[in-house]
C-alpha cells in the first residue's frame, strides 16, 4: 500500500512490493556478484531470524520490465539508514537518513528488463551524525515502500496547499511545483479541483514555458464560501487533483492528487488554537516499532495502534524522533488526530552536534519531512533536537538555525522543541510552544503527589523567570517503567504497579494546571533499543516504559490513562 488514496490516475504507478533478491556484503563499494537470499519488501532485515541484530550492509536487487521506452521515477519511502541506489549497475543516488522519502529519475529506460540494486547501511560511523546507538532500535533495509512511475519529460514533482481563514472566510493557496527533465523547452498549464469544485481551470491561466533541465512554480489562491473544517470531532478531507496539459493536447500529460483539510493552528498566550478554538492535547509519544516487524509496521498494525489510542480517550501523536510513515499520517487524517511531528536528532551532546555532518544532515532531513508531509491536516506541531544541547550557545546556534530554516517553508504551524536542560536552557525565546521532558517518580525522588506537584511548581517558576513564560506548555515527556506481567506487592520500580501510581499522580498534577495545554505520555508501545550502551539500563533491551508492550497488550497503566484522558476536555 503506497498511501490510503490513489495519488494518480493519468501517471502509471507500481508498488514494487515483494521478494527482493538479498545478500549481506563486508563493504559497500562494490556490486555484489550472487545473492543468496529473498527478503520481502518492504522490510526490517531484523525480521529474518538468521538476521535479528544484523548490522552491516546488505545488498537488494529487483528486475523490472518496461514495455516501451519511458522516464522511470523511483521513489524510497524509507531505507535504513544510507542507501545507495544502481540501475543497470549505473550509481544513480545516495540518500541519508531512514524516515525521509527520496526520489531519482532515470531519463529513456529503454524497452525490455532492468535491474535496480540498493545497498543499505545501518552501521554505526562518524559519518552518521543522526544514527547512533539511541534509546530506540536503528533497523536495516527497505523498510518502506519502494514505487515505480513512469513520467513524461515535464512532470508535477510536489503541490502543496496552505489553508487559511479571514474576515469570517476561508481560502487556500496552492503551488505546484512543475519539473522539464528533457533538453526541449515546453508550454504548459495546469487546472486544479477540489473534489468536485473547479478551482482552477485550464482556460483560467496563461501557458508557461518552462525551459530544458529547469522547474517552476505555478502559484494559485482561491476564496471559499462553504467550508467543512478539519477538526477533531469532524476530520473533514478534500481531494486536491491537480492536472498538468502540454499546449496542442487535450488529455492531460500528468496528474498529482492530495488530500488536504481546512483547518489553521495558532498560539494565543498560552493556548494552542485550531480554528480560533483552544485544543488540550492528550497524546502519547509513539515509536514506529512492533515485535516482529520492527519499525516496518504493517497498516493493519498500525490501525491497531490507532484503535487502542483512541479508546485510551487520546487525541494526539507525537512522532518521537524521527519523521513517521505518510500513510499512519494518513490515518491521523482520516480520525482526527493531531500530530506533533519532528526531526531525526534525540539525546545529543554538543559534541555530537559539533559532527561535522550534523548540521547538514539535520536540515537535509527537515526539508525533506515538511515538503513530503506539509499537506496533512493531522500535523499541527513542528518539532526539532529533543533533549540535545540547548544549554550552550554553540547549541543554541542550531535550534534558531533550524527553526528559521522551518518558519522559511512554513509559517502555518507553531515549532517547539522538547527539552530537558531543567532550569538552564537558553532557548526559550525561539519557540512558539515550551516543550518539557519530566519525569517526575521515576528519575527523581518524588513519591507522592503532593511532592510531584510541588517539584512541577519550581519547574514552572523557572519557566516564568525565561523568554518562555506566557507562553503555552506541554509536558512532552512523562512516565515510567513496566514489565509486562512484572506484579510487585512492594509496588517497586519496573512493576506494572509502579508505572500505574506514577501515571496517575502525574495526569492528576497536568491536567489540572491552567497554564499546560497539553501532555504526551511516554510512551505508548515498548520498543527495542540496541544493545550498545543501552542494554545494561533497559531490561530486556527494551525501552519498557509503553502503555502497552511490544505485542501491544495493555498494562495496568492503561485503565488509569483511560480514566483521566477520558474526563478531560479536548
């Protein structure tokens, strides 16, 4: 499945879904000669028992067939966490980072078989700045979709829609990225729908010409007066179909087709706003990552995630730490979810910003997660650099770097960063939204509400005492450690007694203080961490502190979440 709706109906499009060719290399150099195994695509190589802490590089390679000369269009949803991609044994593409899509064009295929190979890393190295041993699993492979198109010489490569509201009326605009890879110079235009309504006609724009081995951008706007809003309660969706015509013919010679929302986010004082309308977020912090499957999480699976959430009374999802799968944005979507989403960077000392490849990796991934999923209604939070460096000026430095570099491609959406540099960050000043990681009755001392609520209270006074105060505030992290079916009499920690009282004290104290507007609870799932550095502080490898575990069977936990999540108002 590549989205939950068809994106086109005039560009052919295959999910190349299935048994890939395999085999594991000692370096990535050079093409393998043989292969010796099959792995199904998309995939964790950590799914094959002969491959379960696999870590290395790892060889894929799928023929196609093309029944005329054609512009093939290959896009990676996700390879973990390098990929470097030949077709016909020609090196075509190198791609950093496992959460974030890229695409190649490989111009006059000609008729009859080729060969794709893709080589993945999910090593450990200097030249990784962002994948690093982490209190999460770095798996291998395909682990998302890989898609074939076929595409004429000018194509849609991106259209993006901003709605926006004024005067009691709603608007939107719209560009649309247009792409000539040939060496011709073309005359084009576009018309755009939404559902059934003409918001663009082919008659209503002058032609371009869009010059050999360029892009445009074609820019439109458009005033509404009916309007179903995007909302929690009534997650309404249209159908963005834009088409792209060559002057002297009639059919269209490309398509893209979105689904978007009428919906806009904004801050006021310390309230976060959707549609003019203060939300309270009650949200887990989820990682991609099942027993079995690892972080290539069927859609049926995910659906489960989503149905437990739900039924926990949450209304909220944040995509800790990485980009997440467009098509489980897809369902946020779909069921009114809203979505804190963030780039690829958790828990790094200013040494390990200082990387040389750091920088850009960073920026490389923020570019590629907004322009991929901009269109989606469901995200209304953009984060960056949870729990890194923000107490030193070098620090410093990156987050106003990154957060302009996000305000530059959208200005729709509050930013924020998730912090736990207690009583010395130095960044407060550059968020829409404070963000703070507590974990109050797990690391500290606090046992009892009363002490919980009065360690929150200093807490806030020194929130007060920054560039942050007035603004609004999420505990972004909070919780505790359970083993699934672990009971203690004692209530000791790593009991699922113990994460119950911690929870419950905790979503007593944030709930009910006028300045948080929202909480994420750490986290929903347990999932696996590596055992570099990790292993010997997570029990069974495993970062235990979810609400239910791997195979996604609720602890005691959940009663409680369900409980308060379930008497407070969105």
């Amino acid at each position: 499945m590549i989205r939950m709706f068809d994106q086109h109906k005039v560009r052919y499009q295959k999910e190349l879904e299935g048994y890939w060719e395999f085999t594991k290399l000692q370096s990535k150099d050079e093409l393998p000669k043989s292969y010796d195994q099959k792995l199904f695509v998309p995939g964790c190589w950590e799914s094959n028992i002969q491959m379960i802490d696999y870590r290395g590089y790892g060889a894929y390679r799928k023929t196609i067939t093309v029944d005329s000369t054609s512009n093939i269009r290959l896009s990676f949803k996700g390879v973990s966490h390098t990929a470097d991609v030949y077709f016909d044994c020609k090196h075509v593409a190198r791609h950093y980072n496992a959460f974030t899509e890229f695409s190649l064009v490989v111009p006059k295929v000609g008729e009859g078989e080729h060969e794709i190979v893709v080589i993945a890393d999910n090593t450990f190295t200097e030249e990784s700045a962002l994948h690093i041993p982490n209190d999460y699993y770095c798996y291998g492979g395909l682990v998302k979709p890989v898609v074939l198109e076929t595409i004429a010489d000018v194509y849609i490569k991106n259209v993006s829609f901003t709605p926006g509201f004024s005067n009691g009326k709603w608007s939107s605009n719209i560009e649309i990225v247009l792409d000539n890879i040939s060496n011709k110079s073309y005359k084009l235009k576009a018309a755009v729908f939404l559902d059934d309504e003409t918001v663009v006609s082919k008659n209503d724009n002058e032609w371009v010409e869009l010059l050999p081995s360029s892009q445009t951008v074609l820019k439109f706007s458009k005033d509404f007066e009916d309007v179903r809003e995007w909302n929690a309660k009534s997650p309404s969706l249209y159908m963005l179909d834009v088409r792209l015509f060559e002057s002297e013919k009639e059919a269209p010679i490309d398509d893209f087709i979105e689904r978007v929302g009428f919906r806009t986010v904004s801050v006021e004082e310390n309230r976060i706003l959707l549609n003019g309308k203060p939300v309270f977020i009650k949200g887990f912090n989820r990682h991609e990552d099942f027993a079995s499957s690892g972080c290539s999480i069927p859609m049926q699976l995910a659906a489960i995630d989503m149905d437990l959430m739900k039924d926990m009374n949450a209304n909220s999802v944040r995509t800790c730490h990485y980009p997440n799968d467009e098509r489980f944005l897809d369902m946020c979507d779909e069921q009114g979810i809203f979505v804190w989403e963030e780039n690829h960077a958790r828990g790094f000392s200013l040494e390990q910003m200082l990387n040389p490849n750091f920088e850009k990796q960073c920026e490389d991934c923020i570019s590629e997660m907004i322009t991929s999923h901009y269109n989606h209604p469901s995200i209304i939070i953009w984060g960056i650099l949870n729990e890194c460096a923000s107490e030193t000026p070098q620090g410093r430095r990156m987050y106003e770097k990154q957060f302009a570099q996000i305000k530059s491609m959208d200005k729709s959406r509050p930013v924020t960063f998730a912090t736990c540099r207690h009583f010395k960050d130095i960044c407060l000043d550059l968020v829409d939204i404070v963000s703070v990681n507590i974990y109050y009755g797990w690391y500290g001392e606090e046992q009892c509400l009363e002490e919980i609520e009065a360690s929150y209270l200093k807490e806030l006074q020194w929130i007060s005492s920054t560039e942050g105060n007035g603004k609004p505030v999420i505990i972004s992290e909070f919780g505790g450690g359970a083993i699934y079916g672990y009971h203690s009499p004692a209530r000791c920690k790593w009991s699922e007694e113990r994460q119950y009282d911690i929870l419950k004290n905790t979503l007593s104290v944030y709930l009910n203080r006028p300045e948080i507007c929202g909480a994420y609870i750490w986290q929903f799932a347990d999932c696996r961490v590596p055992d570099e550095k990790w292993g010997i502080i997570r029990p069974r490898t495993m970062n235990n502190k979810g609400i239910v575990d791997e195979y996604r069977r609720p602890k005691l936990s959940y009663s409680v979440v369900k409980e308060y999540f379930g008497y407070k108002q969105a």
